[in-house]
C-alpha cells in the first residue's frame, strides 16, 4: 500500500510540473509549461556535451541547426558551433572548442574530448527544474586534464526562458587555459538572428553592432532581432563572481554569441598582454553565467535590471 502511494505520489510530480526533465540514454530533455525548450545532448557521440534546440516560450527556435540537423538556407561553417556549449580553444595547448572529429586543423597538442562521466541529476519541478553531470577533460591520449561539475536549471516564465549555468572546474594536473579568442561559453544563433539580416548585439554600456561590441568588456550582452515576423533576443549575463568580470565578448555578426575572459591579447590586439590562467593540480575555478531568451530587444526584457537582480545571487 505504502509503495503504491509512494507511486502516485511520483506520478502526480510529474504530471503537474511546469517544468520536466527526463533522461534517455544519450540526453536529457527539458519542457516548459508542457512544450519542448531543447535537449541537452551527453553521449558517445557528442565530443563536448551542448544543447540544441533552443527555443523561445512560443516554440521558435532560435539557435543554429546546423551541424546537427541540415536546413536550407543555413550556414554550414563552423561545424563545432553547436547549439550552446561551454568549452575552451587552449587548454593545455589541446583544443576543445574546434573538436570536430571530421574538423580540419587541431591543437597544436591535438583536440580534446569531454566525457560524460555521470548524469547527477535530473528534477522537475512546479517553477523550476535542474539537470546535474559530472564530465571529464580528456587530451587526445584520454589523459584527464579537468573535472567538471555542472548544473543546469531552468525556470518557467510566462514570455522568458530562463536557464542558470553553475560550472566548477577542478584541475586533474596544473593546466593552463590559453590565450585565445576561441571559447568559453557560446551559442550559435539561427540564420534570421545574424547582424547582415536582422540582428543586432548591445552591450550593458549601450555599444551596439559587432565592430563596437567584440573584443570589449561587459556584465552583460544581448542578441536581438526578428524571427518569423517577431522580435525575440537572448542575453547572456556574466555573475560578478566570475573570474575577470566583467568578461570580454566573442561575439560575431554571423551569429556566434560567446562570453570568452581569456582572449585578451586576441581581444585588447596587444601581443604584449597574456590572458593566460594557471590552475594547479586539485584546486577548482567556477563560472556562472545566466541565459534569458525573451521577447523585444534589451530594453523590452529589461536586461539591465535582471543582471542587478542576478548580481545578487549568492
């Protein structure tokens, strides 16, 4: 009697959450208010774990197909830009943004893997819910390198979808993160978002357009422009507690839309400058960052007061 009541104790949860989250054995997916908002993809075959689709509260989708899905029309360059990912270019002199198995060119210590060691959690919930992984940063002997933990939650909202990234990476050995342009946290943007059709970046101090914004630094930017006859954006926000905040901005007109705090020679054009970070073996560096996919521009969604309230967050 008492498992059958633990049962549908169970199922109830499960069929009154606004928000699910349910694992199948290469992802796990999150709907929203009873719609699919994306995957979050972990198998064999994802050489970094990433998610894809994702969507805004009225179902368009607002990132990049390509390379997981071929749609006409669509870019086909930067195979390794899928969805929205979080890697780094240099690592150790190994490359785990252009990972590609197929992809041309490599590190010069080779590309990396980041293996899914274990999914951690998975909990749905009435206004928000959360997927938690352990994964490994392997070099291309499958030597580990760095020790991730990740969670990821997601939180209804009537107009908004809300997702909060909360990264730790504790060093297997001293390892050094690179001066590059090419990371850390990134999304790639679908075709009608692209500066050359609609889209526009702004950053918190008002500067707009990628020759403005790329390369600069900000607590915040947002990608804003018309999809399907509406005007959707994403902000991505970067916690005051991350390392170098405010971080600089890879962000391209084409559609990338990455937080990147290492590429300062890249960024600043200054050979003379390193944006280099060690980490010793066993200690850790953690990363939060803030994803809203809203309505309107920037100042419709009210980006600059949500990143005061997301200041806050301990």
């Amino acid at each position: 009697m008492q498992l059958r009541a633990f049962s549908l104790m169970v199922f109830s949860v499960a069929c009154f959450a606004q928000v699910q989250i349910k694992q199948s054995p290469d992802r796990v997916s999150v709907s929203i208010d009873g719609k699919p908002f994306t995957e979050f993809f972990v198998g064999a075959e994802a050489v970094k774990p990433y998610l894809h689709p994702l969507r805004t509260a009225n179902g368009k989708i607002v990132t990049r197909s390509y390379p997981m899905e071929t749609v006409e029309g669509e870019a086909k360059d930067h195979p390794h830009h899928r969805g929205l990912w979080m890697t780094h270019g240099l690592l150790n002199e190994v490359d785990f943004w252009a990972n590609e198995k197929n992809q041309k060119g490599a590190g010069k210590a080779g590309r990396g893997t980041i293996v899914t060691r274990r999914i951690t959690k998975v909990e749905s919930g009435k206004k928000k819910g959360a997927i938690g992984a352990n994964f490994e940063w392997q070099d291309p002997t499958g030597k580990g390198l760095l020790a991730e933990t990740r969670l990821m939650t997601f939180y209804t909202h009537p107009t908004q979808r809300w997702i909060d990234f909360d990264v730790t990476l504790t060093a297997m050995e001293d390892v050094v993160f690179g001066d590059t342009k090419e990371g850390m946290f990134a999304i790639r943007l679908t075709t009608a978002l692209e500066e050359k059709h609609t889209g526009k970046m702004r950053s918190a101090e008002g500067k707009e357009g990628e020759k403005a914004v790329w390369g600069t630094r900000s607590p915040w930017v947002d990608y804003a422009g018309t999809l399907d006859g509406e005007k959707v954006g994403l902000a991505i926000l970067d916690h005051p507690s991350n390392p170098r905040h405010p971080t600089y901005w890879h962000s391209r007109g084409y559609g990338l839309f990455a937080a990147n705090p290492f590429g300062v020679r890249d960024f600043e054009r200054d050979k003379t400058k390193s944006g280099d970070m060690k980490l010793a073996k066993g200690s850790a560096v953690r990363f939060r960052y803030r994803l809203i996919i809203h309505p309107g521009d920037a100042a419709d969604a009210k980006i600059a007061e949500e990143f005061g309230k997301y200041s806050k967050v301990k």
